[in-house]
C-alpha cells in the first residue's frame, strides 16, 4: 500500500469537494493563489505532492481551517512504514 499516493488522493478530492461546495472554479482558485488551474488538477487529482505552503494557499482560497483538508477516512492500520 501506497499512503503517500493515497493521501495525495484523499486530500486532493477534499480541495475538489470543498471548491465545489463554495462554487468556485479552478480558475478562481488559480487566480487566488496563483497556481496554475492545470496544476489545481493535478493536486485535485493526486497527482502532485503538496506542500505545506501549497495546503496553506489553498485553505485561504478556499475559506477554511487547514485541518479540514484532512477531514477523510484515512484506515492507518493497512500501512507499513518500511525501515
């Protein structure tokens, strides 16, 4: 199992549903924080790492706490960090 990959996922689908919630296009947020809107798909996707600054720009984006780009069932016990 990949928690990296999952996380990346499980976080860039709480930006999509938290930007659809708040009726915003990839463009507002491009426009709001100043990342590309294809790169916005990609971090919605789980295709790009994020980075702490990046999480940052998006919770003022999008209105939010940071923690709530963590609010997701996330089962840890299926994980093995390996040595």
């Amino acid at each position: 199992m990949d928690f990296d990959k999952d996380l990346r996922i499980l976080i860039g689908k709480r930006i999509s549903e938290i930007r659809v919630k708040n009726s915003q296009t990839q463009h507002d947020l491009e426009f709001l924080t100043g990342i590309d809107s294809a790169d916005i798909s990609k971090y919605e996707k789980g295709k790009r790492n994020l980075t702490i600054k990046t999480m940052i720009k998006f919770a003022i984006a999008l209105k939010i706490h940071p923690k709530e780009l963590f609010d997701f069932d996330f089962d840890i016990e299926k994980y093995k960090i390996d040595e």
